[in-house]
C-alpha cells in the first residue's frame, strides 16, 4: 500500500427522499445508485442524468442519488475523502474512521433501504489529483473491501465531457494524457495561457463551459450516446485507469440502463 497521508474529514449531506412526482410512474426502486463525486461539474452532470432518465432510457425503478457535501467542505475532494466520507455514510466506520463491526453495518448506515447486495456505491474522481499515485493502492483495496465503485477519469472528467462531441480521435492521444498548460500558447493558439488542454477543447465545444462549476446539462443531454461510443475507443477499466488515457463514466451510465 502506499504512503498514508493525513486529510481532513469529509462530511456528507444527509440524501433528500427522492421525488417521484413527475416520473411517469410511481415504482419502488429496483436499484439504488448512490454517487460520491469531487465537485460541482460531476454533480451537475449527475444530477442531469437522475432529472432526465426517461430521455436516458433509463428505467422508472433505477434509483439515482447525488450525495452532495456538506456546507462549507465543497473543495474537499481528494479521492480517500470521498471514499471514508461513503464508509461513514454506510456504517463501515465511526466518525473517528475506527472500523464498525461487520454485523452493525445495516443498524449503522445512514441511507434509508441501503441493500449492499444490490445497490452501487460510486466514488467519481480524477486521476490527475496531485500525488494521487500514492493513495492508489489504498483506494482500490478500500473499494474492493466495502463494495464501492471507483469510476474514474484519465486525465480528468472533462475527458468525459469532451467525449459528447464528435470525432475524439482527432485528438493526439499523448496530448489528451498529459493535459499540458497552454504555456505561451503553444496548444493552442487563441486560448488563455492559464488553461490546459482539455478545459479549451471543452470550453470551444460546450458554449458556456467554466470549469469546476455547474454545467448546463440539457446541451449534453442528447449527446450522451455519442459519449459512451468514443469512451470505447478508450480504457474504461478502474484499475488500468491509473495509468491510461480514458475514462468509466460510460460505463457507470450503461449499468444504470440496465
């Protein structure tokens, strides 16, 4: 395992019962998603996927909750905050990080219906959190210990988000990995030196676009398809993530379609 480091506690909001009142039918749900992300832009997308399941061909009983943070902790995201910030919330571990007793998980868990043999615990992250390589083993054992997904992007989600829009393969491979500064303008010639690459590719295909704010999903909404398509043509394995090019959105959105 690699070299502990020491973050300050994530809290997360207690979920909102979800409101079923414009679904075309009220079901109980079949399947609970629950998504852990590290900030505003993944939890905007993800809350467009759960406010348009219908256009998604996503089933009436699929159950998607956005598990947002609390006040005042929305810049905490290193990935292992995310992950015992989830831990806490299902009842693998007290407020001290201490682990809980195997048999007091269900009494202890904070998610009303939480079924761990059915549901899906999804943390979504980046890759290019700085020093991240030294958490790695840790996160992949905690997931794979405690049943929680890591969906992961490589370099970062605006991968995701540059895989609604056509012909990604345009794009040099090695560029798109490395995710360089436009320093002196050397990408790309018309964009701001303070942007990487895939902030400029995203911002000249997704009018609007600020990084690390809330996207208009309703412009991305019927592109998914295309998205999960280009994803594909890259890695989409967790594990291999750690190292390449690609991203596990797509299929996180494929399972929930299921």
């Amino acid at each position: 395992m690699g070299e502990r480091i020491e973050l300050e506690r994530l809290n997360l909001r207690t979920p909102k019962a979800f409101d079923y009142a414009d679904e075309a039918e009220t079901l109980q749900p079949r399947i609970r998603f629950y998504c852990i992300s590290e900030g505003a832009t993944e939890e905007s997308y993800f809350f467009g996927v759960r406010n348009n399941k219908t256009e998604l061909n996503i089933k009436n009983d699929v159950y998607i909750q956005v598990i947002e943070k609390q006040k005042g902790q929305e810049t905490l995201s290193h990935p292992l905050q995310l992950l015992n910030a989830c831990l806490f919330q299902m009842g693998h571990i007290d407020q001290n990080g201490n682990p809980v007793s195997e048999n007091e998980w269900t009494e202890n868990c904070k998610w009303d219906n939480f079924d761990a043999e059915i549901d899906h615990v999804c943390i979504i992250f980046d890759r290019d959190y700085r020093n991240l390589e030294k958490s790695m083993d840790e996160i992949f054992e905690l997931c794979d210990k405690h049943g929680i997904r890591a969906v992961m992007s490589n370099p970062n989600f605006e991968l995701w988000l540059l895989m609604h829009f056509s012909n990604i393969q345009q794009y040099d491979a090695k560029m798109l990995l490395e995710n360089k500064k436009n320093l002196r303008h050397q990408l790309v010639e018309d964009a701001s030196v303070n942007k990487k690459f895939l902030e400029i590719l995203v911002s000249k295909n997704l009018d609007g676009y600020s990084k690390g704010s809330k996207l208009k999903f309703e412009k991305l909404l019927p592109l998914i398809d295309t998205a999960i398509a280009q994803a594909k043509l890259y890695c989409e394995d967790s594990r291999s993530l750690a190292v390449e090019l690609g991203t596990s959105v797509g299929k996180l959105i494929e399972e929930m379609r299921l």
